[in-house]
C-alpha cells in the first residue's frame, strides 16, 4: 500500500501537469504576436513576482536571501533561463503536442543524471517503467499530430530537446542540493533570477540592432500572458518543486507524459475528438508511473515468507 507521503506526491504531480499544460496553447496563441525571447522573460518574471507575493503574504522572506546567496539556485536559474529561450523557440516551430511529446522524454534524462550522479540505480523495472511512460506520452499524441498545421521541424525539435534536458537539471539542482526552504519561496526566486537572466539576452539582442515585432498589449493578450506565467509557468513550478521533493525527480517526471493526454482533452472542449488510442496513451503513462514506484521485490519476498 502506498505511503500517504507518495499518494500526496502523485496528486501534486497530476495537479502541476493539469495547470502547466494549458502553457502548451496558450504559448502558440501569444507566439502569433509575441517575439519568443521577449516572450520568455515576461512569463518568468511574472510567474516569479506572482509566487514572490504569495511567499512574502506566508512569511517567507527570510528564504529568499537564503535563495540568492545559494550556488545552486543560481545555477538552476541560469538552466531554466537557458531552458526557457529554447523551448519557447523550438514551440514556434512545432506544434503543441509534438513539444508536449518531447517532454515526455524527460524521465530517461532525469534518471541518466541520477545514475550519473550515484543517486539513482537504473534497474529493470525502473527501465520498464520509464518505457511505458515515454510510449504513452508517443501514443497519446500520434493521432492529432497529422494536420495540425505546423510542418515537421528538426531545428525545433532539437531546440524543445535540449530545452528539456535543462529543465531537468536544473530541477535536480533545486530538489537534490537546496534543502531547508519552503518549495513556493524556491520557485519566487529561480524565476524571477530566470526572468532577469531573460531580459539581460533581450536587452542584448535589441542593442546589437536587431529589430523585433512589437508585442500585442491588447487585453486578451494581456490576459493570456497573466494566466501563462502566473499559473501555467508560475504555480506549476512550486507544485513541480514540490512532487519532486516527495516522489523524485524521475517519478515526478513520468507524471509529464500525461501532458499530450491533457493537451488533447484541453482541444476536446473545442470539438476536437479524443480516441482510444489517447486513452491507451494515458493508461500506458499511468501503468509506468505505478510501476516505477512499486516495490515488486519486497511484495514476492512477502509472498514467499507467507506461503
């Protein structure tokens, strides 16, 4: 029977992937108008001063100097920084569920950093239970990546990638080598230094010449922007510091292989059809993310003792 600590990690995980895959549209929606880079910092820096005033209303601003002073969180913030620019460039040339599969790569980046690191053995049932996961998150998506109006692009997709594989890192970083400090006040300060970070290579950009279109500030826009990094970015990276710090890293990361599975039901509500295959998908996610926290040795020595 799962420890109530596991059950509690796993609800987070799914309630983080929920919210964070509304970023998936809502991104593609403001790229129409938003330039990536511009685009990137806005959504850190928001997401970081939202989380930042909700910190300060719970009394942690004690933690935040802890944060800034930290070699690791200003690490991470550079990762997600660097993570960030990536991503948002590669969505812009793929479509939300081909980004949402290459995310579901994530646990074999997080556990070959673990194994790496000597923190996590690479066993037989971790290895198959990674693969059903990252199989779910493929099947989930094969059915409406045809005709979703973004041609195939290798640039894009390896830009998502290593996006990705930052991401990952970085949260190792903040889950593994930060401790002592509430999960809300680890993410105020990695994305507001994250944001900075953004907007140092904007202002950059801009000073070296290079033109860029001028965003849309027109209220749904601004809306848009609000929601996405406020709560799809911002409330979303508390939760996922928080399902890693109970479930681990790769664990937790098996959880973002039900986002195609999300992505699709979101487009559902707008007529768009949810087949079997998108349920096989979402079983197959769920089945890995179960299997990779069941202890199969212990139950058969149980087995055998009691027979």
């Amino acid at each position: 029977m799962a420890s109530q600590g596991a059950i509690r990690g796993n609800l987070v995980a799914v309630l983080c992937m929920l919210v964070w895959a509304t970023s998936f549209p809502v991104t593609v929606m403001l790229l129409e108008t938003w330039p990536p880079m511009l685009l990137t910092a806005e959504r850190s820096l928001i997401g970081g001063l939202v989380i930042g005033v909700a910190a300060l209303a719970m009394g942690q601003s004690g933690s935040f100097f802890v944060l800034m002073r930290s070699r690791p969180t200003i690490i991470a913030s550079a990762a997600l920084s660097f993570s960030g620019l990536l991503f948002v460039f590669g969505q812009k040339l793929i479509d939300p569920v081909a980004a949402a599969v290459i995310v579901s790569a994530m646990p074999i980046f997080s556990v070959t950093m673990g194994w790496i690191a000597g923190r996590e053995r690479f066993t037989l049932q971790l290895g198959a239970a990674i693969a059903l996961a990252v199989a779910g998150g493929i099947v989930t998506s094969l059915v409406s990546a045809a005709g979703s109006g973004h041609a195939p692009s290798l640039a894009g997709s390896l830009l998502a990638l290593v996006g990705v594989i930052a991401y990952t890192w970085q949260t190792r970083i903040m889950v593994e080598k930060v401790h002592g400090v509430p999960d809300m006040a680890k993410g105020a300060v990695t994305m507001v230094m994250a944001g900075l970070m953004s907007a140092v290579v904007v202002a950059a950009y801009r000073l070296s010449g290079q033109g860029a279109p001028v965003p849309d500030v027109s209220f749904t826009s601004l809306a848009l922007l609000a929601w996405l990094g406020g709560i799809a970015i911002g409330a979303s990276t508390v939760w996922w510091y928080a399902a890693g710090r109970m479930i681990g890293v790769t664990v937790a990361s098996m959880h973002h292989n039900m986002v195609p599975f999300y992505v699709i039901a979101m487009a559902a509500l707008s007529g768009a059809a949810v087949t079997p295959q998108h349920i096989v998908g979402a079983g197959l996610v769920i089945a890995g993310a179960v299997l990779a926290q069941v202890r199969l040795g212990a139950r058969f020595r149980a087995r055998a003792a009691a027979s």
